[in-house]
C-alpha cells in the first residue's frame, strides 16, 4: 500500500497526490472544510477531464478531507470555550475558538508522498510563524506536543504563566503543565510519585487526554515518567477507545507495541471485539457509506497495529474474521487480511474455510433429501 510502505509509490499516486493537494491549498484559505469540498465538487463536475481522472481525484481528496477532518478534532480539544457572561451580550456572537484552527491551514506539512499530516512539525512552523506574537496559543501547542525548550525557556515567565492559568485553569492538560511549572523544587517528584497502581489524578487526566487525542509526544514524554503497573492501568484502561477512534497512527502503534510486551493475550482479547464489530459493520453492503468507513478502520487498524497484535486477532475463534469475509464474498476484505497472514496461517485458514465449506455443502444435501422426500 503506497500510503504506508517505504518504498517508491506508483508515480500515478505521487501525481494524484500532488494535484489533489494543490487543488484543496488552492481554494482552503481560511474556509470551512466543508464548504471547501463542496466548492472542489461542484468545480470537478464543471471541469473538462476523463471520468477516470476525475475519479482520481475525488480520492485523494477525500483521503485529504479525512486527515484534516481528524487533525481539526484532535487540536479543537485544546481550546477551553469562555463561560458566558450574562452582562456582556457580545459574547453571545463571538466564534468558538477552535474556528482559529482555519487560520494555520496554510501551515500544515504533509508527510512525504502520504495523505498524512506531520503533526509536530505542523505544530511548531504554526509556533513559529503564525503565532508569532500569539503567546497562549504558543504555550497551548507547547503543552500540548511537549515541546520542553519552549515551556522551560524564557518566553513563559511566572507573571505570564499565572495571566494564562486564569483563562486555560480547568482544562486537565494545562492544569498538568502548570503544576509542573510552578516553580516549586518538588513539583516534579511530586507529580510523578510512584506509589499506588493509579498515578495522581491530574497527571492520569493529562495521560488519558493525550493517548484519546493522539498527542504522541505527551504520551511518550509521560510513559517516560511513570512505573510498569502505571503504564499498564492507563494504558489497558484506554486502549478500547483508542481502537474505536482508530484516528492517531503513532500513539496506536506506540501503545500497541508496549502493552503487548506487557500482556499480549489480554489486549488481543480486548482489540478482537473492537475488531469483530468492524468486520461486521463492513458487511453492511445496503449503506456504502458505513461499509467504507468500516473498511478504512480494519485497514487502519492493521496497519498500525504491531505484527503480534495483527497475528493474535486475525488468528482468533479459528480465524473468524478472515473465514467470514470469504464466506460472504467481501473480496477487498478478504484480501486485505490475506496481506497480514503469513504462510502458516494462510494454510490454516484455507483448512478452515474448507471444512465450513463442507459443512454447509453436507447440510444442503441434507435439505435436499428431506425435500425429496415430501
């Protein structure tokens, strides 16, 4: 798959690619998504190009739309809405401001022949350049990507720091970071106690809010920080939804390589039913829409999940999942997960197709005999 490999893709994906980019760059600005890809519809229908090209297109737009649609929702969690004030009407018809996010489009960095956003290097060009003289939304993505030369440097000073606890307090992410940075010499050791299962509450919440959202670098700068049992606890407590979502690439990868290492039969047992209701979501061939989005998640989960994980779901209750996409001729199904079996497995599951096969061949005889027989 061109997306995920490290070899060269097809040149016809590397030019869709920069095509699809450069049209939605073109016409983004700062508007809405949506109203961007109506506008970049209504223009294809309009334009003089083959069927197939168009179709092209609408592809890698729609994978574009997809990956700024999810870095939208992971970065409007940074934003504490203002409580409305009763005596300042105004408010009432100010923008959320989570709308700001439109203004860092033109900031965001594509990974290299890949329909994925680079998020850490988005976050610090957006830093750097677009929140130039914008110093809380500077300290809200340093918070937030763990950039620790900025929030131990000298651009946050304790006057600036308590002017921004006053407007973000409330919020488990900064209220994390402000007890880190509150100057006081055991803050740290306070912070990352070892004791008990569980860690603090307010550094569980700050831990929890980065591995839902996808802040891989907060997750890695905690996991760092904190004990095995620590780990496991979040970790194990969060991991369902992280497969729900199947949105953040690097912190599911991430946490599936540790916490196998840690019990890989317990979290194959809690990712199969995530899993299963995938596969069988993706059945639902009456509503395109809903089976196509069930099949970019088995993809997504695939593809990011460890070789071990892979193996353990994809071999579960005799190979279930793989055995029902060939009995219900789900064709891209089947051969996706033909993908991430190997020889062995491949030959067991052909066992097993098999004698389903035989079983339902024996039970239609079985029925026909009996109807003959009426």
């Amino acid at each position: 798959m061109a997306s995920c490999s490290h070899e060269v893709p097809p040149l016809k994906f590397i030019a869709t690619r920069f095509i699809a980019l450069t049209v939605f760059q073109t016409n983004v600005h700062w508007r809405k998504l949506n109203e961007v890809i109506q506008i970049i519809r209504k223009w294809l229908q309009e334009v003089t190009l083959p069927a197939l090209v168009k179709k092209q297109l609408l592809y890698g737009l729609s994978n574009i739309y997809r990956e700024i649609e999810r870095w939208n929702e992971k970065h409007a969690e940074l934003f504490v809405e203002e409580k409305k004030n009763e005596n300042n009407q105004r408010h009432l018809f100010r923008a959320h401001r989570k709308d700001h996010l439109r203004l860092f489009y033109g900031s965001i960095i594509w990974k290299q022949n890949k329909y994925e956003i680079d998020d850490r290097k988005t976050a610090l060009r957006i830093i750097s350049i677009d929140c130039a003289d914008w110093p809380q939304m500077q300290f809200q993505l340093a918070c937030a990507y763990a950039i620790h030369h900025l929030l131990h440097g000298q651009n946050f000073d304790k006057i600036r720091l308590r002017a921004f606890e006053k407007k973000l307090s409330g919020h488990c992410l900064y209220d994390f970071w402000f007890a880190l940075l509150s100057g006081t010499t055991r803050a740290w050791e306070k912070m990352f106690e070892t004791d008990g299962l569980a860690p603090k509450q307010t550094l569980s919440l700050a831990f929890q809010f980065s591995i839902v959202h996808g802040y891989f670098e907060l997750v890695s700068f905690i996991w760092n920080q904190i004990t095995d049992p620590q780990r496991e606890f979040i970790g194990f407590l969060q991991w369902r939804r992280v497969c729900f979502k199947a949105r953040h690439r690097e912190v599911l990868h991430f946490l599936c390589e540790q916490l196998c290492a840690i019990n890989a039969s317990g979290l194959a047992r809690i990712t199969w039913n995530t899993f299963y209701q995938t596969l069988q979501n993706s059945l639902q061939v009456n509503d395109m829409r809903f089976r196509e989005d069930a099949v970019l998640k088995l993809a997504f989960l695939l593809e990011n999940c460890c070789p071990r994980l892979c193996n353990a779901i994809l071999s579960m209750e005799n190979f279930k999942a793989v055995t029902e996409a060939f009995i219900y001729d789900q064709h891209d199904v089947f051969t996706l997960f033909l993908e991430y079996l190997g020889p062995e497995q491949i030959k067991m599951t052909r066992e097993q197709i098999d004698r389903i096969q035989g079983i339902k061949k024996s039970g239609i005889l079985q029925m026909q005999r009996i109807l003959s027989h009426q």
